[in-house]
C-alpha cells in the first residue's frame, strides 16, 4: 500500500475527489429539503468534514467494519451506501435501507460493512469493537472503523475500548471527528487536553491528522490499516475539522442567540477539502474540463436519488411488527 501523497495514483484522487462531491451534494440537498419543509425530522449534517470518511474508508473493503454517529450520512455513502437507499430511509420510505424505519441516524447496510449511524453519543465504539474482536476471530484480515466526535471522546467506553484493544490486539480504529464543537459549546470548554494523547496510556498510537486535507488523513489511515490488518493492534486518530453547518439543520428555528463567530465560519471555509483537493488535481494534470464532466455527474446522481426516493412509496402497515426482536 503507498503511504505517500506523492505516490498515491491520478485515478486514486479522482475517485476521492469523487465521493467527497457526492457527500458534499448530497447533503446540502438535504438541508435544502428540512429548510423548505419537505422532511418534518431533523438531520446532522456533516458538511465541510467529507475528508475525514473518505480519507479512512477509501483503505476499507465491503468486508470490513464501520461504525458512525447522529452526524453519519457522510460515512454511509463513503463506505459505498447506496444514495438513493439513504434518501429513502431519511424520508421513511420502504425502499430505504431499513425499510423507512431507521431514519436519518441510523443509515446502515451490513452488506457493506455499516453497522449503523447511532444516535446515542459515543454509541458506535463499543459496537465497533465487538466487531473488531469478530473480525481478528475470523483471521482473515479484516477491520473495524469507528467514527466519533469531540463530544464522544468524553464517553468512558473511549477508554474501556482503548484498553481492551490494546491488550487483545484488535484490528480497530477510533477515528476522532474534532470539528471544534460538542452541541453548542465550543470544544475547548468542555474537552482537557489533546484527544490523541489519550491513546498514549495504553500503548496505542494517537495521531493528530489536518481533518481537511484528504491526503493527510488517507495517508494516517493506511498506515493504522496495515497495522490494524497485520495484528498489531489499535490506532487513534484525531481529525481536525470543521462543520459549516450548525449542530442539527432546524436549529435556527429555536436558537435564539449565535454560538458561532461568522469570521471564524468563512474561515474554515477558506479551507474548504473540496476546494484544497480540486487544486491537486489540476497540478496533477487533470484538466478542468474533467472535474466540471465529475460535477455533473455528480448532480445528476443526487437529483435522481432524491427525485426517485420522495416518489416511493412508505412502507405498508404490516410491515410495522417485521424485523422486531420479539
């Protein structure tokens, strides 16, 4: 595997370039759709913070493990969901894919390896490492990845995991999402210290990565993958982002104040992975003809998945007892 930026393939950037888009569409659709009324439920959306997934899942194969969080649209379609299975579920519908009855926080599609978005905070690790100790069970080389926020890297399961994955050896990834924020409350107000330093303990790795730069975070996860595939245990890895975008997408319906300084906003747009990630393309040869042929197809896709989903039907009302435990 390359472990360099300098070696990583034209095709390869494109293809990152690629996912980043669709996310990035993808969602600022969605938030067009909660803000004109179309979806009544909220949604978290993880625009400005696509190159963290992609940078991670781009190592990852259908056969290896993911889990996500509330704000977990942009891992589903980087791991390979299915967008229109996305939009359908958002919206309730039976095509979705939990037949309508996850929602927006509970994407997931075991078939590619998605355990499932989750809506309690820090929810995913401990999932994430069961499927680790499965995965190391099996012996055929596979991984689990679970991603998480500032705010959930003040769970205790963080520590629990870091300790059992660092005894057993776990082929398992702690992808921290430090976007600045827990809710509202700026990060630095709630969290001591430096999220990656908490591996150190325990005897694992911790990276601090540039969250916006897909090539940093792909190299940092290629190099935890191997070492997670090779059994040598455990990497944490603190992605420093940004979401543009508030906590959830009907916030500014019931804030009645900012949290938020618009200068510190426009700045992290300034550093926009799309954008950083667009520049080395063009460096590398590509020519801007191709990346507006990309975006196209991008936007076609979007509006085909949308279109599709809000015309099908919602699920039948027998089917309200199906896939129920008991």
């Amino acid at each position: 595997m390359n472990t360099t930026a300098d070696k990583t393939s034209r095709p390869d950037l494109l293809a990152l370039y690629r996912r980043m888009l669709l996310i990035r569409r993808m969602e600022e659709r969605l938030g067009d759709v909660v803000q004109s009324g179309e979806l009544p439920g909220p949604v978290h959306l993880c625009i400005g913070q696509e190159a963290v997934a992609v940078g991670v899942c781009a190592h990852l194969t259908d056969a290896d493990w993911i889990a996500s969080n509330h704000r977990g649209h942009g891992h589903f379609l980087a791991k390979g969901g299915t967008p229109h299975a996305m939009v359908a579920e958002i919206f309730g519908r039976d095509t979705g894919i939990c037949r309508g009855k996850g929602g927006s926080m509970h994407v997931a599609d075991f078939g590619r390896g998605i355990l499932g978005a989750n809506g309690i905070v820090g929810g995913g690790i401990g999932l994430a490492a069961g499927a680790a100790l499965s995965a190391q069970l099996d012996g055929k080389g596979r991984v689990s990845v679970v991603f998480f926020g500032d705010g959930g890297a003040n769970q205790g399961v963080v520590s629990e995991v870091l300790n059992i994955a660092a005894i057993w050896k776990l082929p398992l990834l702690l992808v921290c999402e430090n976007n600045g924020f827990s809710e509202f409350s700026p990060t630095s107000t709630v969290t001591a210290g430096e999220i990656a330093a908490r591996a150190q303990p325990f005897g694992v790795p911790g990276v601090t990565v540039d969250g916006n730069d897909v090539i940093s975070v792909w190299r940092a996860a290629g190099e935890a993958v191997t070492r997670a595939r090779n059994g040598h245990g455990p990497t944490l890895i603190e992605a420093r982002t940004y979401r543009w975008r508030g906590h959830v997408e009907t916030e500014r319906s019931f804030l009645s104040e900012k949290y938020r300084e618009d200068d510190e906003i426009a700045e992290w747009r300034g550093r926009d992975p799309i954008v950083r990630l667009e520049m080395q393309v063009l460096e590398g040869g590509t020519t801007q003809a191709e990346l507006d042929a990309i975006r196209a197809e991008i936007a076609d896709e979007v509006e085909r998945a949308y279109a599709e989903a809000m015309a099908d039907p919602p699920p039948p009302d027998q089917s309200a007892f199906q896939h129920m435990l008991a």
